[in-house]
C-alpha cells in the first residue's frame, strides 16, 4: 500500500497541536496555584502519564515553554517554573495565542487603551518631548520606513505609567507591536502622523479621555489596515 505523502505533514501538525494544548495545560498548573513561581514540575515520567501524551510531545511543550522563559531545566535536578514567572502572565498567554492575529491587536488594544488614560496623569515633561522627537523624526523619515520610530513612541507611553505589576504586560504590548508592524505592506505617514500627533496633545493637556478617543481612533485604523491586508491575500 503506498503511503500518504501528506501523512508526515499532518503528524506534524497534530504533534503540534498536541504540544501547545500540553503547554497550555502546564501554565494552567500556575494559573490554577497548583503550583507556585520557583516550584520543581513532576518529572517528565509523570507529565507523560498525567498529560496523556507521548514522550516526543511532552519534550516539544517543555522546550516550547523553557524558550518562552517560563520553566528552566536543571541538569540532573529536574524542571522548574522561573522565579519571576508571575510577573508575565499577559506575555506567556499572547506566546499562546500567535497564530490568532486578530486575538493580537485586540488584546494590545485593550492594554494600550487603558495605558494611555494613565499615562495622562503620568508622564513627564521630558517623556513628552521624547514623545514629540519621535513623532518629528517619522515625519523626516524617508521611503516609509519608520517601525521602530512608531515602536519608540508606543514604548514612551507604556513606559511613563512606571508600573511594576503591568511592566510585563508592557513587554508584551512591545512584542505584539512588532508582530503586527510586519503585516503592514504600505504605511501611510501622514495618517500615522496626525493620529500620533493627536494622542500627544491630549497627553500634554493631561486629558485622559482625549487620550484614550485619540489612541482608540489610531489603533481601530491599524488594526482595519492589518486585517484588510490579510484577508486580501488569503
């Protein structure tokens, strides 16, 4: 009987599948304090039994998750969940969720909305003129090519909230705002300018819901654009 030339793709892709639900599963342990940030996980053995899932399985999901930061592999010791695993709890659900674009700009939506109102009552003089030279230097940019000049401004507006308990929540603001610049094929400058210009001069009036109307109007065009330009190529 001749054999499948499809078959070793899709046993990857179930294998795949697989790890990411074992990873998942995983997580869960910290979510639901089965256990704690620094505790040693079961041993492999164990996990294979308890998850229902093959060895080559389990091996993707912890390499996946030790990748991620979350768990470290200790030589002869065994695997432990990282000490500052609570801090990231937003970073390891977005590492979850991908592949799911549109799951992504919404979840750096619902963080940068509620980031900016803060940053209104926050931010500094000196992080508005930086504010500012970001925006300048987009506009003196020159063949469109200003990611990490928009980067910047959006990193200046997280950052200005100073918040230890959301600071991981940031980082992965930050690593959605690249995911999402690279599904950008045409920029508009001038768009980008004005709605940049637009959430500065409510940051500088101190008017938080000025913030917030200016950042939703930015970030309901980007996310329009990015999902447009996705479709159209599907």
């Amino acid at each position: 009987m001749k054999k499948d030339p499809l078959l070793p793709i899709i046993e990857s892709l179930n294998r795949k599948s697989l790890a990411q639900r074992v990873e998942e599963q995983i997580v869960n342990l910290l979510i639901t304090d089965q256990l704690k940030p620094g505790d040693k996980l079961p041993a492999e053995k164990e996990l294979v039994v308890m998850l229902e899932v093959s060895k080559p399985v389990l091996k993707e999901a912890i390499s996946s998750l030790e990748s991620l930061g979350i768990i470290t592999r200790k030589a002869k010791d065994g695997i432990y969940f990282n000490e500052k695993i609570g801090a990231k709890p937003f970073s390891t659900m977005l590492s979850l969720v991908n592949d799911n674009l549109e799951a992504v700009i919404e979840a750096r939506m619902t963080l940068e909305l509620g980031l900016v109102t803060f940053a209104a009552e926050k931010i500094t003089e000196a992080e508005l003129a930086r504010l500012k030279e970001s925006i300048d230097a987009i506009e003196a940019s020159q063949n469109d090519d200003y990611g990490e000049l928009d980067l910047r401004f959006h990193q200046i507006i997280a950052r200005s909230v100073d918040n230890p308990v959301i600071q991981g929540m940031v980082d992965s603001l930050l690593t959605a705002h690249k995911k999402i610049n690279t599904q950008i094929k045409k920029r508009e400058k001038g768009i980008t300018v004005a709605h940049h210009l637009n959430i500065y001069h409510a940051l500088q009036k101190r008017d938080p819901h000025a913030a917030f109307q200016a950042m939703y109007e930015h970030l309901s065009f980007v996310r329009n654009k990015v999902l447009s330009s996705r479709a159209e190529q599907s």
